[in-house]
C-alpha cells in the first residue's frame, strides 16, 4: 500500500484559517447590472403599478432597489452595467466609484475597483437631475470585513443577523408617469405619492422576510439603512432602543448613541445595532405622517415589523 504523504502545517494553515474565520484573502467579485425601463407594482390599497427605469441581474427585469452586491474589504470588484434603455444612464458608488460619465444607450461598461472599508454604500444613477434615481435606478452595495465575521467591521460591534433598508419615494403622476412615457419632468415640482422600504409598499414590507427584523430575544441585528429617496427619511423603532454604528458612512465609537428614531437625509446611510430586547411583535414606520401611506393609504408606506420570539 502507499504511503500517504504527510501534511505540513504551512499546507493546511491558510485553509483553517479561512474554516475559522471565512474569507481569509481577497477575491475577485464579478457583477453585471442590466439598466431597462418596465413597470414595478406596489401591492395593496393605495398601491399602483409605477413606470420605473432600474438596474436588473438579468435583461428587461428592472429591480427596484436593484440587486444588493456584496463583497468584502479588499476584493477586487468588477462590475459591469449593460444600458439596455433608450436614455444615458452610469452607476456611482458613493464614496466608492469616481467615473460619473454616461453609458449610451445600447453600450456597456466595467467598473473596476478595490472594495473600500466595511459599511454600506449608495449606487446610483447620477444623470438626469434626479429622474433617473427617482425612477429607480439605485441600490445598496455593502462591504463586510475581510475576516468575514459578523461585526460592522474589522474589530467593530458584533451582530448576529442582518438587514438592509433601502428607502425611497416616487411621485408617480408627475415624475414616473410623464418620464415612463418619454415625455419631460418639470423637476421643479415633486410631490412623492409612494413611499417605498426595499421597493415595497409598507403592507408587503411587514411581511416581508428579508426587510422585517425578526429573531430570538438575545440576539442583535445590524440594519443597513440607505435613503435613495428625495426626502429626509426619520425611522421609529418600536421596542427598543438602537445604537448608531455609523452615520453616512462615518463610523462612531463607543459609546455609541442610543435613538429610537433616526433621521436619515436623502443620498445617506446609517447602521444601527438594534437589541432584541423582549417577546412581541412591534412596528418600524416612517414618523412623517405622509411617508407612511401608499397615496395617503396608511402604513402602506415606509413601515415593517419587529418580530422578537
Ligand atoms: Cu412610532
């Protein structure tokens, strides 16, 4: 019988390592984002089907928000967005991505670039003074640390689960309706009648799995926060407390505040640590009395659910 050549430490370190501790070296991540025009449904009273522009992992299926890419710090990140629509349109990280020129309809370009420190970023379509965001076109790009633990970053507060909160609103009849159909906004007017949480009317966002917070007393959640939208966003957490991780990208240090309601400008983000803190179901809502309805329809707007078992 053969003899089985021994391991040696050095040939199985970096595999422990990465058991251990997930991703242990940079890779390469390869993303491609179709930009088409379609129509998005907001489900229930006061809901509507909305003309949209947005960024899809596949060819005329617009997403609203388009599709979270997720790397880690380090990675090299290539990220391709194919112009599928009749109008230019680009994608910008904030804080990430320089290159701010126009894709033509009918081309294509690659973004390369190194994923910056762990948080969350905006992407978004910056062309058009704001009709092409405002139709869609936006979404959340996080960075987890390199070790590829479950913290904010590198040595940062731990979390047990996660979620990202991309909000947003539309002014259907006078931005979605006359831009879905060629015409021009008259951008000097926006009256948003939608109010939108990961691109659902706040009656699919209590349901929905990937936006409500729902765990075990004990645990804690990070809740990405991302305001694609025009208006200052102010979010009440039922329950409990949170604590501000960082504000727009700026990371806080302990000890970190503590809210129960964050305002969140237009173009910024926030992570909050929120504690499950005792049994019940209890709600997340937008504290502006009109950003929590679908066309004045209550809490078909900006709203979720704690569910804490
Ligand atoms: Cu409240």
């Amino acid at each position: 019988m053969e003899k089985t050549k021994p391991l040696k430490l050095r040939h199985v370190l970096p595999w422990c390592l990465a058991a251990l501790f997930g991703q242990a070296e940079a890779a390469t991540q390869n993303f491609t984002l179709y930009v088409s025009s379609g129509t998005w449904p907001i489900n229930g009273a006061g809901g509507a089907v909305v003309n949209v522009w947005g960024y899809g992992d596949q060819a005329a299926s617009p997403k609203i928000p388009g599709p979270a890419l997720t790397v880690y710090e380090g990675d090299t990140v290539n990220l391709t967005v194919v112009n599928n629509h009749s109008l230019d349109h680009n994608l910008v990280i904030q804080g990430v991505s320089t290159d701010l020129s126009a894709i033509p309809p009918g081309g294509s370009k690659i973004y390369s670039f190194t994923a910056p420190s762990a948080g969350t970023y905006l992407y978004s379509d910056t062309l058009n003074n704001n009709v092409n965001r405002e139709m869609g076109l936006y979404g959340a790009f996080v960075v987890r640390p390199a070790d590829g633990s479950n913290s904010a970053w590198t040595g940062g507060p731990a979390y047990t689960f996660e979620r990202t909160w991309v909000v947003s609103d539309m002014d259907k009849p006078r931005w979605n309706d006359v831009a879905g159909l060629g015409g021009t906004v008259d951008t000097a007017v926006y009256k948003p009648t939608h109010f939108l949480i990961n691109g659902l009317g706040g009656f699919d966002g209590m349901m929905d799995a990937a936006t409500t917070i729902d765990g075990m007393v004990g645990e804690t959640a990070l809740v990405r926060i991302i305001n694609a939208g025009q208006y200052s966003q102010s979010l009440h957490f039922h329950a409990n407390h949170f604590k501000v991780l960082t504000s727009n990208g700026v990371r806080q240090s302990s000890p970190y505040q503590e809210l129960d309601t964050i305002n969140v400008p237009p173009m910024t983000t926030a992570d909050v640590l929120f504690y499950l803190n005792q049994p019940g179901h209890y709600p997340m809502h937008n504290h502006t009395s009109q950003m929590e309805t679908a066309n004045g329809v209550y809490l078909n707007g900006v709203s979720t659910m704690i569910m804490m078992h």
